[in-house]
C-alpha cells in the first residue's frame, strides 16, 4: 500500500554555537492520497489515522549533530501520531 502526504511543514532549528540541529515536523492527515479511494478513506478513518480527532502527525528530533545534515543518516526523537507519543 502506497501513499503521499502532500501537506508537510516543518522547520529545521540550527544552533551554530553547539553545533547542533532540531527538526520538527508537521503532517497533515486529512492530505494523504492514494491510488485508491476507498484506501484513502479507510486511512483517514478511525480505525487507521482517525484523522477527524488526530489531524496531525507530528515529529520532533533530539538535538543531532550539524554534520548530519551534510552526510546524512538517523534522526532520532519523539513521533506523536494519535495523540501518543514514541521516541
């Protein structure tokens, strides 16, 4: 099953001194499109993303070296999806 958000925003916080960056991030639930809609509603729905109480998908990364953002690699930090957070 394939999908696109096509709503994201987001911002990419760097502190020069530390030498360090935080990106958070923003989805918009209700903008997902699928090949199907029958999928795309079944994802919306409450059994899936419940975009109606749940509209956002909201990711914020633990502070990464600037590095990072030149060679790449993980980014961890805590994902709120359903109103319940993981790091």
């Amino acid at each position: 099953m394939h999908g696109r958000f096509g709503e994201v925003h987001g911002s990419v916080t760097i502190d020069r001194f530390h030498g360090t960056v935080v990106a958070d991030a923003q989805i918009g639930v209700e903008s997902i499109t699928m090949r199907t809609r029958s999928y795309e509603e079944w994802v919306k729905s409450d059994e899936f993303f419940d975009a109606h109480r749940y509209p956002q998908i909201h990711f914020v990364s633990d502070s990464f070296p600037i590095e990072r953002l030149r060679v790449g690699g993980d980014i961890s930090g805590t994902l709120s999806l359903r109103g319940i957070d993981r790091h």
